[in-house]
C-alpha cells in the first residue's frame, strides 16, 4: 500500500494551467448568475444509495475514477458573493468536502490555492479549471504535509500567490481500515498522525501572523470524534483531537479576532472509502444505516463551510457543525 500522505505534491503543478479543460459531466460550467435556488427535495433519494459496486484504488484515490462518482457541486452551486474579495487555501482541495468548499469559495467570490498528492493530479486540474472558470485566482501548491518545512513553506507560497490569506481550511486526512491494533503498524500510525495532526499545528502556527481580524480558520472533524469505529482507531482520534484543537484555538485566538471552528460529517462518499479507509463489505453498504438511507455527497457540506468563513457568521467560533445524515453527534 502507498504510505504517501493524503492531498499533497510533491511535482511541480505547471501542468495544472493550460490543460486544465476536461469535459466530463461533472465539470459543467458553474450555473449562471442568479439562476434560481429554492424549492425542496427528498434527502432520501437526492443522491445515490448502497449497494454500491465494489471498488478499490491505490490510495489516496480519485473522485474522477469512483462509482458513482461523488457530487461535489460542480454543476449545482450557485454562488452570491458571501467571500467576495477574501483569499484561502485548502488542503486536501482536490477532492471530498475540500473540493466542495473550493468551489464554493470560488463562485462564493474568493481566490483559492489548494493542496494535492501528485497522483491526485487529474482530480486537482479539475478544481483549478472550475476555479478559474468562476474568475477567480486558482493556485496549485504542491507538497507533503509531513514535513514541517514544507507546511512553512506551504502557507508563504499561499499568502504569494493569493496576494494575502484571511481563510485556512484544514481538511487534508488520513484514514485506513485496520481491523486490529495488532495489525496497525508504526508506520502507519505515524502517517496518520503527522497527516491528520501536525500538518495543521505547523499550518496553523504559520498562517496566524498573516491572518487579520475578520479572518477565519476551519478544521474538518468527523462523527468518529464522537462515536469511533473499532476499525478507525488511528482516524478517529485525530479526529477527536481536531475537535479540540478547534476548541481550544478559538478561545486563544477569539481576542485576535480570528473564528476557528469544525465540520463534522458523517458517512460521505469520498476517495478515502474506496482507496483502504473502508473494508469492502463497508464499501458496499457505506451509508445504509443513516436514518437517509445513504452516505452524503461533498457538495450537501460545501454551504457549512461557507457559513463558517462569512462574515455573517461572525459570532460562530469554537463550535462544531455536524451533517450526519441523522447519525453520531453533534
């Protein structure tokens, strides 16, 4: 199995320019301007639900190459200008809720560098088309969020070519199916932390001198915070520590007038399932015993993290909002 980390490059991200014009369904154009929003829908069939086909990939996994393939709102989000003018960068903005909220940043009016593995790359070129083709700034940042110089390095590359900084999402994860502590290597073990944990502690700790009152900073959680699976013992306690970093960094940083809050989903249907985070027999099934009867698509979280960067939500910080489908907390 591939022990690289999640959602970073380390090869240069030229290529993500000019050749970034795919035509897939997913990559229709953003909806125009003012087109209507509003009306109501089943959740329970909104998207798809299990059986799912059985699948593997090499990890980390592409969005592009999944079965179905996970909605992240390129053909349905419809910005208003909520982020005009504001600047942000992603990591793990290839894929999952990372991609949806890049989307959403972008046609919500913000500039956006994201973060990816070098086998991510096809994924990645799609983000930063859809950016550009929203008329904002798209800045691919290649690097592994293990290393402590690059995450530096990261956030300086970010504040270059954003011309500024005032959003930071932490979304890039790790995440194994290990049936047993006995099998969980040391290696392993490791990869997740570092992935999971100190990348956003060395992230954080370099983007706080740039960020300016009004600036605000998301991490991404999980229901496994809350209930952790026996399979997930790695995962779920990084996740149970990004609850609390949130927690503790909002009353630290609250008088900086810096926001620091989480995104907790639950089951959604992203390439950490497909590429080791589920077992097979979970693939199959992943999502069916949520009160919707499915696992969410990226694209039903991409407005939390908006609501988390505006400047409405000027009094939300240290909290965690959850979409669970009807399962775990809060």
């Amino acid at each position: 199995m591939d022990d690289t980390t999640r959602r970073q490059v380390m090869t240069g991200a030229a290529t993500l320019g000019a050749t970034a014009a795919l035509a897939t369904p997913a990559m229709a154009a953003a909806p125009a301007a003012g087109q209507a929003r509003g009306g109501k829908q089943d959740p329970r069939s909104k998207h798809p639900k299990p059986p799912f086909p059985a699948q593997s990939q090499p990890w980390p996994g592409l969005a592009g190459q999944m079965n179905p393939r996970p909605d992240h709102g390129e053909a349905s989000y419809v910005g208003s200008g909520r982020l005009r003018g504001r600047k942000a960068l992603i990591t793990g903005g290839d894929s999952g809720m990372g991609r949806a909220a890049a989307i959403a940043f972008a046609r919500e009016g913000a500039d956006v560098a994201i973060n990816y593995l070098p086998q991510e790359e096809p994924d990645a070129r799609e983000v930063i088309d859809l950016i550009r083709r929203a008329g904002r700034k798209g800045v691919p940042i290649p690097g592994d969020l293990r290393s402590e110089s690059f995450c530096r390095d990261l956030v300086e590359r970010a504040v270059s070519g954003l011309g500024g900084l005032d959003i930071l999402v932490c979304n890039a994860g790790r995440q194994q199916s290990v049936a047993s502590i006995l099998d969980l290597t040391t290696e392993e073990f490791d990869a997740t932390m570092k992935t999971n944990i100190y990348a956003p502690f060395w992230i954080i700790k370099a983007a706080v001198p740039h960020l300016e009152p009004g600036s605000a900073i998301i991490g991404t959680t999980s229901e496994q915070a809350y209930d952790p699976a026996p399979d997930l013992y790695a995962y779920a306690q990084t996740k149970a520590a990004t609850m609390n970093y949130v927690k503790s960094l909002a009353k630290q940083l609250g008088p900086k007038g810096i926001r620091v809050n989480g995104v907790a989903p639950g089951p959604i249907w992203t390439p950490l399932q497909v590429s080791g985070g589920a077992s097979q027999g979970k693939l199959v099934t992943f999502g069916a015993t949520a009160p919707l009867g499915r696992p969410g698509q990226p694209a039903e979280l991409a407005g939390i993290y908006v609501r988390l960067a505006e400047d409405d939500g000027s009094y939300t910080t240290g909290n965690i909002y959850g979409a669970g489908g009807g399962q775990g907390q809060p």
